[in-house]
C-alpha cells in the first residue's frame, strides 16, 4: 500500500488549465494560454501523426484572422493565402459572383486547411515552452463543481497519471469524454437534423479560381481548394447513402453536370466518405470548472465555414477570461457561456439559411425551389442583401459580442453560468 501511494504521488501534477483534445479548438486554446504566460497541458488520444493530418475546413474567416492579430500571433500560426473574398454561385449552370468583403480594414480571410493551422498551432505552442501529450488514454475528469478539478489519463506505456488544475477545457470534440463526464440534465441539447447527406471527396486535382457552390435540378456539388494542388468536392446524396456506390468514374460524372463544368480536370482521388448535415447546440457550455470549447458543445452545418471559425472563437473569449481570472476577475468566466452562446446562434442562422436556400434551390418541390431561388435572385442583385450576406460569411458583428451582465456566482456551482 505504501509504494501504491508513493507512485500515485509521483505521478500527480498540478497545473492552471488541461486542455482535452489537441484539434483546432484545443491547440488554439493552449496556444493564447501559453502566449498569455499561463501553464497548460493538451491530453490527445490519438497520436500526433494523426492530428496532424485531419482534414476538414479551409477557411479561416476575417473576424478569426484578426483575432490572431490580436494577440500577435497571425505570422506564426497562419499558414496557406489571403482569400479574395470572392464566393461563385452557378444555379443551372448560370454563373455569378459574390463578394464577402464588408468594407472595413484589417488582414482578410485566409485560405488555410485545417491540419495547416493545427500543424502550426502546434509548433508555436511547443516552440513557447507548451506541454502536449498525445495517446494520451482512458482521460477521465473529476471534481469538477469543486475548487480544484482533477484529470487522470493514461500514457502509452500504461503509467497513470494525475493532474489537479483550476478549469478544465473540453475541447475533445461531440464524442469526447469532456461532454460526456456532464451529468444528465445540466445541459439542453438543441439538434437539427436537415435529412441531407453529403459526399465528400479529397483529390489531388487543380483547385477552383474561386470558392464555388452550385445549385440545380440533379442536386447540390461544391468545390473548394485545398492547397495549390488540391480540391474538396461535395455531393449532395441521401443521407444513408454508401460510399462504395461512389465509384470515381460516378463521381466525376456527377460532378461535371452538378457543377455545370463538363471539361472539370479530374484527379486521384485520396479520400471520400459521407456524412449527414445536422446542428446541434448545448446550453450552457460550462459546468462548474469544465469550459465546454468548439464542437464539444456545437456542431454547425458545414455551409458556410463556421464550425471551425466557432471554435477558434469559442477559444478566444476561454482564454481570455482564464487570463483575467488569474488576475482576479472572474467577470468573463461567468459570461463565458452566453457570449459564446450568442455568437453560435447567429453562424447556426446563417448556416441553416445557405444550408437550405443552396439545396431548395436545385431539387425541392416547386414552391419551395421558386422562395429559394428569390432568395438567391436578392443576394445577387440588392447591395443591402449583398452587405448583410458579407457580414455574416465575414464572421463581423457591429454590435459586438456583449450580453447582459450576468451576477457572478460562485465557480464551484453546478452549471456555472
């Protein structure tokens, strides 16, 4: 029993913040925790190779960009080009070009894959002095409504390990432990399933000019770049559909015609899967001392970039609010939740709108394609539609993110917020 107790306190630690997951949302967090001076430590489950690669988004909007610059970190953790700013829609082949640009100064948008930014993210983190820990199994997190939370985990040799902090971020994504650990009934969910599938498929093939979402009567097809020699396509398919019934003479097919490109240059194809287009929000996104960050506490449709972008906000205010904490101001720990909240609701607005108009607009019944078409018919031809559409896909907000205040309660009650 004696040597039991003396490994299990040779193996606790004790730091400000562990930070579960090490994807867009986590390393970010780590990564302005770090450069505010205040320790940290990032537990992955999976390795570093493996993060390092994950595909996803490949925008990273205005209002994030300017977030980094912010904090001085733009030039060391934004990889990829500054995006034009240019959005082409085709309806039945018909070309036209919108502009996401709002008028006002700062760095634009950035074309930026997503294992670009965590690559780097990652580097910066490490190159500041930054803990990370990749297989990192069997997280587990305790305590959590108390005045100091503890974490244990397991590392790859099979050593457990302790760590006592004062806040916890989730950051582990819609199936992780973080989440999971919530006990029934202390979060709302709010879902939404559009009944949409999409197929999406990677190829090492020659990226659009401009970013290119097509709608007409054989369905919904997009096409992204992904790096000079590189593109994201999607195909709207049913949501049950199989990939396997995707063979890539099919896809290039459906791809030429959706796109209304009949000499699209083709590619290998690297990868491609399906998945259904839903929403989901929780309420609150913190429990006592766990700060719920990015896809652990929302998932948006993917129309219009936001999942990532919201992470990458969600971690901005945690971050702050840990840093004035520490300072003696828990003012924006406890407005964390509605903050975030605020912001969610607004981008899941603005996705469920392009989500439905893009997909209405090419094979819906007849009455819901014709408002859907109108709807589009505006965005191209009202400057005051053209303006409030910049915004939103911009990701700025003239009435800033401010809420009601809120009366600060005590850290340790249940739900926090």
């Amino acid at each position: 029993m004696a040597e039991e107790a003396r490994q299990l306190q040779d193996s606790s630690e004790s730091t400000t913040v562990v930070v579960i997951g090490a994807g867009p949302a986590g390393m970010a967090v780590a990564t302005l925790l770090r450069h505010s001076g205040i320790d940290c430590v990032v537990l992955e489950r999976r390795s570093r190779d493996h993060v390092a690669q994950r595909q996803r988004a490949g925008i990273v909007e205005t209002r994030a960009v300017r977030m980094f610059d912010s904090w001085g970190l733009t030039d060391r953790v934004l990889g990829g080009v500054p995006y034009d700013g240019i959005l082409e829609f085709r309806v039945d082949g018909r070309s036209r070009l919108v502009s996401d640009s709002d008028g006002s100064d700062g760095p634009p948008a950035r074309l930026c894959p997503q294992q670009v930014l965590v690559q780097k993210l990652t580097a910066t983190y490490l190159e500041d002095g930054g803990d990370l820990r990749f297989e990192a199994a069997d997280v587990s997190l305790h305590d959590l409504t108390g005045d100091r939370p503890t974490v244990r985990y397991r590392t790859a040799d099979g050593t457990s390990r302790t760590i006592t902090c004062d806040f916890v971020a989730g950051c582990d994504g819609d199936h992780g432990v973080s989440r999971r650990t919530v006990p029934d009934g202390v979060l709302t969910a709010y879902a939404f399933d559009h009944g949409i599938g999409w197929l999406t498929v990677l190829a090492d093939a020659p990226p659009p000019a401009h970013p290119l979402l097509a709608a007409g009567r054989e369905g919904f097809a997009a096409h992204f770049p992904r790096g000079p020699r590189a593109s994201r396509y999607y195909l709207q398919c049913p949501p049950d559909d199989d990939p396997d019934a995707w063979p890539e003479a099919r896809v290039w097919d459906a791809l030429r015609t959706r796109l209304g490109d009949p000499g699209l240059v083709s590619g290998p194809i690297t990868d491609r899967e399906i998945f259904r287009l839903r929403s989901l929000v929780h309420d609150p996104m913190r429990y006592g001392r766990l700060f719920l960050v990015g896809d652990a506490a929302h998932i948006v449709s993917p129309m219009g970039g936001k999942g990532m972008n919201l992470a990458l906000y969600d971690a901005d205010l945690f971050a702050r609010a840990v840093r004035d904490s520490v300072q003696g101001d828990d003012t924006a720990l406890h407005t964390y939740s509605a903050r975030c909240l605020r912001r969610v609701w607004n981008d899941q607005e603005f996705s469920h709108w392009l989500t439905r108009t893009l997909h209405d607009a090419g094979d819906a019944e007849p009455f819901l394609r014709n408002l859907a078409r109108a709807r589009l018919d505006r965005l191209f031809t009202s400057p005051a539609a053209a303006s409030a559409f910049a915004e939103l896909m911009t990701g700025l907000d003239p009435t800033g993110d401010a809420v009601a205040r809120e009366v600060p309660g005590n850290l340790s009650a249940i739900g926090g917020d």
